[in-house]
C-alpha cells in the first residue's frame, strides 16, 4: 500500500509547484495593481482595420 | 436658460458660448481641440466607456521648457538606453475607464511612444519610448493636450524610487500553503477511528504535518517574534507578547509529542493562526496609494525655473543650481521657489501658502519677495538674493517646531488590553502547572502548555485589524481617506476639534460676488465681462465666471497694469476696472474685503464684492459637533475682517484666533495638548503643516485630493466636509465595536481555559474551539461596524456613480 506515499508526494509537489507559481506572479509585479486590468481586458481591439492616418500623428 | 453639457469634460455650458462641432455641444476651444485629436486618429472609442470623460486642456505655454534639460529629465527616467526609454508620470486626473483607454492607446497619438501603461490605483502612466524618436517634453505636452497634465514637482526629482514591499504577500502565501495541506494532511488524525491503514501511516502523515509547518513557523510567523521582542525590551506589554508565547509554546509542544508519540500535536491549529493573524494585517494594510501623506514644501516647488542671462536669453535651470544673483523669470501662476527682489516694475503675490492670508498682496519694484508665494499676473523677472536651501520657506520648514517629531507613541487599544491580559495570562498558567505539578507531573506539563495555547489571542488579535481595516475602507468610500488604521482610535478620543478659517472652513472656490453701488444696467454688464476677458488676474476670471454670458464685443486699446487694474474702449466706451486706488476713489478704512471696482466713462459705477463663502453645512457642523460635546476653536491665519461675520455662524464660546503664523498655530495646538487635550487639526495648505503636525489628529481638507495636501494623518475630500461629525461618530462605534468583541473573545477564552486548567483539553476541543473563534469575531465586527456606518449616514442622499467608481479603487 505504498502507493498512499507516491500520492501524497505527488499532492506536495503539486502544491509547492502552485506556491511557487505564486511567488512568481508576486514578484512580476501582478499583485501591485489590482484594478488596471480588469478594466483593461475590457477594452476591444476596435481598430482592427488599417486605417491610413499616419500623417496626422504628430499634433 | 438653456444648458448643455460639454461632450469632452461635462461640464455645464451657456447656449451661447457653447461651440458646436460635429454635432457636439463643446464648452471651449480647449475641450474641442482635444475631441478633435482623438477624433483624427480614431479614438473617438474614449467617449464610449464612459461619458464626458475628459479635462479641459490647461494653457502650458512655457511650462515644460525645462524638460528640455538633460539633467533634469535623467532624473525622473527610471531607465534610459539607446533606444528604450521608460519613465512614471503622475497623473491626477486618471479617475475613470476612459482615462485609462486613451492613455494605454497613446502609442498612436505620438510616434515613438511603444507601450503605455496605467497603474490606476497610483494614477500613474508608465510610459516606454523610444528616445531617438520622441522626448519626455514632447510626450507630456501631448499628456497636456489632451487634459491629463501629469504633476512632477521637486518631489520627483529627489525622490530615490523604492520598490513596493511585498513581503507580506509572500509570508501569506506561504502561510496559506502550510495551513491548507496541514489541514487536509490532518483529516486522518481528526476522524481517528482505529482504521488499520490510517494508523499505519500515521508516522507518515505527522512528519510532512512537522515539515509543512516549519515554513509557517519560522518565516510567515517570524513579524510577530521581532516585535514581541521589542516590545519586551522597551517595557510596553503589546499583543504581540502573548502570540509569540502562544505560538512557540505551541510549536515546542507540538514537536515534543511528536518526537516522543504522545500525539500530532497542533500544527494545524498554528498554521490556521498564523494564515488568519497575517490575513487581518493584510486587511488592515489598506493604503490609498495615489495619495500622499508626507508632503512637504517640496512636492509644490517647481524642478525648474526660466533663468535670464545677462544677454536676455532665458533658459531652464534646476531649482538646485539657482545662486545668488541670478535673475529670474516667474510666470503667472507660478510658485516663488527662492527669496528675491522683484525687478519687474509690480506685481501681486498670493501667499496663502506660507501664511493663510487669501488675499493677494501687491508688490513693487524693489520689494522683498518671498519663497512659497504665487506669483499673479504677468511674468515678473526678480533677482535671486538667497539660494533655494536658504530660502524663507526651506529655513522655516527646517525650524526645529516643523521637525520636532512629537513623540507621542499612541497606544492601541489592543496594546492596553493585552498590557493586562499578559500577565493574568502567565499567573493562570503557573497557578494550574503549580496546582498540578504536586498530583501529576504530566497533566501539569499539559496544564501549563495549553492554558498558554487555547488563550493566545488570536481572536484579540483579529478584533482590531478587521474593525479598523473595515471602517478605513467605508471612511475611504465616502471620500476620507486615513494614513492608517490607527488613525481611527486617534479619531474616536478626540475632544477638541480646531478649525483653519481660509480654505477650510471656506471654500476655496466660488466666491460670493456681489455688487455694491445699486443697480447695474445690463450694458455695463456686457462692456465689463467682455473687458475682463482679456485679464489673467485671478479676480477677473473669477468676476468672469460669474457674470451671465454675454454677446462677444471687440475690445480696442486693452491695457493691464499688474497690481492695479486693467482698461480698454468697447463702443468708444472708456471701460477702468481694478482697485480702489487705480480708480483714484480712497480706499474705505477698516475695508477689509477684496473688492474689484469698475468705472465707465469716467463715471464710478460700483465695486463688485467677493465675499468669502462657507462650506455647504457648516453651522449644521458646527451645532452637531457642539452636540457631541467637542470644544471648537477656530485659528486662522487672516485679519478679524470676518469676526462679526464668524461669530454669529458658530455656536457660542467657539473661540476666534486671527492673525496665526505657521509657528503660533503649531505652538497653538501644543499648548492645548499640555492642557490634557486630545486636539485635532482640520486645516488646508502648508501654513498648516506643522499645526496638522503637532496635533494628535491632524486632517488635511482638499478640493482636489491628488495634488494639494501637506503631511497629516488624514485627507478629506472638501465635498464631505459636512460629515466631519459623522466620521468621528463612526470612528467611536469602531472603537465600541472592537470592546464588544474583546468581551465575546474573552469569554471564549474562559471557556477554553477552563478547559486547559482542569486538564481537559483534547486536540479536538482545541480544534473546535480556535477556529470558531476567530470566524465569530471576525464576522461579528465586520457585521457590527458596516451596521454603524449604515447608521451614521442614514440621511444621506444615495451614493452616486462616482461614489462607486472610488469604491472599486
């Protein structure tokens, strides 16, 4: 019945490999600002065609 | 008459100064401008998320010449290579969805710009570039043009950029990572039912329990033992002491019974401690971080002034590199960042900052100007005498009374309650273990070490944390936003509330104007709102505003003369508006209110008064306030022009003090403090800065809570001045909802102990006991203080779309 350790273990490593997902996202900066991109996924790409207006960029 | 809203920034706009432009109603040229630049480049999609989003672009004209400035410009890039450039600015106008689309979409506005970023809590734009194709200075006169002018001020360019700390998220994530697979690795232990193959792993399961903790243990815990420690050395029994106690105590014993097979100890229970204990910091920790609470001179002064060579060319200097001799060229506006002699021939300075005084003062050629003045009216060009580390300002921010740090470590109402709950603590758990030592040395040993882990607070610990983190966040809604949550205790002992006059019980916008000389005939009206049109002076604009719109006449021969008046011919009309004293008309004695006289043709007409208002509420303030029992004092740094006035406003015995320098009011507030008071401050401005200082509270009022606030405790949006009473109201439920809940953690811990005492603890009673606990107290204040808030702004109206929009910050 040594397969109760195999499983437990397997359990572990996958909760250590969330906790460190975890640490990671922390240290991307991900929890620093927790309103911006919420809202920012929201936006639509609306500008999906091209449109030539290159000229008048610079105001 | 009919009103429209402007399309671009909403604000409301006569019919007949409205300017249609694609069929959108805009209310100046400004609002247009910006509609069309977006309009151009197909980012018409900001106007969608939300409505009227914008802000009517502000002249800048000169403004930003100094981003022209290598140094200065290095200075606030937070990466500079080749071709990669990346720089924060502060916006303070990011308030919405919209503001938030069209800054992330500058990337087609200006070439060059690669990536923008917003941070909307911070309202900053992050903003990467390419530094071959584009400049700082062009990018935020761009920001400009389109109404998000970013604010950079000395302030930035000191400042070291600190990275965020984040250590308290990590230590929770271990936390929770050590208490959910102790939990479940505990399960078989809980449901001990003889089963063959749980028993069989059960050395199994209690050493990964044992391995999973240490992290919990000795990292996520590791806040609690360094303060304990502390604490003990400098004598003050806080809370910490007891959950340190509880928490080695608990790990030791735990470790013991497992080593020697007694038992699986309560790791669990540690671990669920420790998760829930650094949950209610995280709770607590609500910061507003667009704010700033320790402002001082600096985050007013300019990074750089227009400097004149001996040649006439002007050029952008550092305020740092500013010497003695230099001449310099102040525009309208701008702040006075150095002491200096004015050599233009007049001009009129503002310094409420530095003394409270609203009313402009003129000056002339040779006068002595000050640091922290605003300049009004046209560019002025003065000579430096004193370089910006002497200045009066700089000197007067130095003096010993602004930076006395008052040593007034306030105690928490958890530190005085456990300041007796240690030591009943430690007497209950040597009287069991003395009790029981002499029948039976192991229950003693079990006696001793569970008394020490069913009373560690946690739920003590819990109380204030959720209490406060909660009432911080409602108060945060409604527009007051606190430094911390300690704030909030501070607020709850107060009795005596000290008011600044200008500015803070004042608005600071929207004089009451009034005309004194009869009645005006409707085409005088319309001769001088149209000569005031050309005028910058900020009486004029505010005359301006006032009057109704009127049909645009031609003005001719427009003439302005700093610190007098201004004239010009409308219709062969002769049209003198100004001061009492440009009009040739004496000046009244004993006049102390600013005033703006007119004369047409030749004739005086009448004068315009600007009366000061004040705030929407005020008696209904000052009567509740006086109801609750708060001494108010009123402290003002202007003459008594308004005394008469003030007093019949305020209840009887409110004490008047005019004429108040910085240093008076801050010596002011302290001796009210020597007297045993609990003082605190509501002011505006940097006059009050060492006033909000010294007092035990000190509250800073603002129009505009992103720019304008000196170092205090607390910032009040001026809208909610009115609820002043009802924040303190709450502030004291706080504090009654946090006793309530001490006594029911109180008597949790009776039970428990007598539990622990009588030997009786099983790991199971402990396991039932800890967790409901800290789930009852904590439900019960969050409950308990939302029920108070509700309570104390019943009568309010119902919140507003904006009211929401913080909410979600």
């Amino acid at each position: 019945m040594s397969v109760i350790y195999l499983l437990i273990s397997i359990s572990v490593v996958v909760s250590i490999s969330f906790f460190i997902a975890f640490v990671r996202a922390v240290r991307s900066g991900q929890y620093d600002d927790d309103y911006t991109p919420s809202v920012r996924m929201l936006f639509d790409d609306e500008l999906k065609e091209e449109t030539p207006k290159q000229e008048n960029k610079d105001k | 008459m009919d009103r429209n809203n402007c399309f671009h920034c909403g604000l409301e706009v006569a019919e007949n100064d409205t300017i249609l432009f694609d069929q959108k109603a805009f209310c100046c040229s400004g609002c247009k401008t910006v509609y069309e630049i977006f309009s151009a480049n197909d980012l018409t999609t900001y106007y969608d998320f939300e409505k009227s989003p914008g802000a009517t672009p502000l002249h800048t004209k000169g403004k930003y010449d100094f981003l022209a400035h290598e140094d200065i410009v290095s200075k606030l890039l937070e990466f500079h290579e080749k071709e990669t450039a990346i720089i924060s600015l502060n916006i303070p106008h990011i308030h919405c969805s919209s503001c938030i689309w069209i800054l992330e979409n500058l990337h087609k506005l200006l070439d060059g710009i690669v990536t923008s970023q917003v941070n909307f809590g911070r309202k900053t734009v992050r903003i990467i570039f390419n530094p071959e194709k584009t400049n700082v200075q062009e990018i935020v006169l761009l920001l400009c043009s389109v109404g998000y002018e970013p604010y950079i001020s000395l302030e930035d360019y000191e400042a070291v950029k600190t990275g965020t700390d984040r250590s308290l998220i990590y230590k929770i994530g271990v936390a929770f990572f050590s208490f959910g697979n102790v939990m479940l690795l505990s399960f078989p232990d809980y449901f001990d039912v003889g089963e063959y193959w749980l028993d069989h792993y059960k050395g199994f399961f209690r050493w990964l329990i044992f391995l999973l903790a240490l992290p919990s243990f000795f990292y996520a815990a590791n806040g609690y033992y360094t303060s304990a420690y502390k604490s003990l050395r400098s004598k003050m029994y806080t809370i910490d002491i007891p959950i340190a106690l509880g928490l080695i105590v608990m790990f030791i014993r735990s470790t013991i019974d497992m080593f020697f097979d007694y038992g699986q100890g309560f790791f669990d229970s540690l671990t669920a401690l420790v998760f829930f204990m650094l949950l209610g910091k995280l709770f607590q920790q609500k910061t507003y971080n667009f704010l700033s609470f320790e402002r001082d001179f600096k985050s007013y002064f300019p990074i750089a002034v227009t400097k004149i060579e001996s040649d006439l060319t002007e050029f952008s200097v550092p305020v740092y590199e500013i010497e003695k001799g230099d001449r310099l060229l102040i525009r309208n506006q701008e702040l006075l960042p150095v002491d200096g002699i004015l050599i233009s021939e007049a001009t009129e300075i503002d310094y409420s900052f530095v003394t409270g005084e609203a009313v402009p003062i003129p000056k002339k050629s040779g006068d002595k100007l000050y640091a922290g003045g605003k300049q009004l009216g046209n560019s002025v060009v003065l000579e430096v005498l004193k370089p910006v580390s002497q200045s009066y300002l700089t000197q007067l921010w130095s003096n010993e009374v602004f930076q006395k740090k008052v040593d007034r470590k306030h105690k928490t109402i958890t530190d005085t309650i456990s300041h007796y709950f240690t030591p009943i603590l430690l007497i209950i758990a040597l009287a069991g273990f003395t009790f029981w030592i002499f029948r039976d040395v192991t229950t003693a040993f079990n006696v001793f070490t569970a008394v020490l882990i069913v009373a560690c607070p946690c739920a003590l610990a819990l109380t204030a944390p959720f209490t406060l983190g909660n009432v911080l966040r409602i108060m945060g809604k409604k527009k007051f936003y606190l430094k911390n949550a300690v704030v909030i205790e501070q607020l709850a002992q107060v009795d005596t509330i000290v008011f600044d006059k200008t500015g803070t019980i004042t608005s600071g916008q929207a004089a009451a104007i009034r005309f004194e000389g009869g009645l005006i005939s409707a085409e005088h009206a319309v001769f001088i709102k149209n000569i005031l049109q050309g005028s910058n002076h900020p009486l004029s604009r505010k005359l301006y505003d006032f009057l109704p719109a009127t049909a645009h006449k031609k003005v001719t021969g427009f003439e302005e003369l700093p610190g007098k008046g201004i004239s010009g011919y409308i219709e062969g009309h002769n049209i003198r508006i100004g001061s009492a004293a440009y009009l040739g008309k004496p000046a009244e004695k004993g006049f102390l209110k600013t005033s703006v006289h007119c004369m047409i043709d030749g004739t005086y007409v009448g004068a315009y008064i600007f009366e000061t208002r004040y705030r929407e509420g005020l008696q209904a303030l000052f009567t509740q306030l006086r109801n609750q029992q708060y001494t108010i004092k009123i402290l003002s740094g202007d003459n008594e022009g308004e005394r008469s006035l003030l007093k019949d406003l305020l209840p009887e015995h409110t004490e008047l003090v005019f004429n108040q320098k910085p240093e008076q009011k801050l010596a002011f507030i302290a001796k009210l403090q020597e007297e045993g008071r609990n003082v605190m401050m509501i002011g505006d401005g940097l006059n009050d800065a060492g006033a909000l200082a010294q007092s035990n509270v000190g509250i800073s009022i603002s129009e505009n809570v992103n720019v304008f606030s000196p170092a205090c405790d607390g910032i009040l949006d001026a809208a909610q001045f009115s609820n002043i009473g009802r924040f303190l109201e709450l502030s004291k439920k706080a504090i009654f909802t946090i006793k309530m809940s001490f006594t029911l953690s109180l008597l949790y811990n009776v039970v428990g102990l007598a539990f622990a005492v009588s030997g009786k603890l099983s790991p199971l009673v402990a396991t039932i006991i800890m967790p409901l606990s800290t789930v009852t107290i904590v439900s019960f204040v969050t409950l308990l203080s939302n029920y108070y808030a509700k309570k104390a702004f019943r009568s309010k109206k119902k919140p507003t779309a904006t009211d929401y929009e913080m909410a979600a910050v």
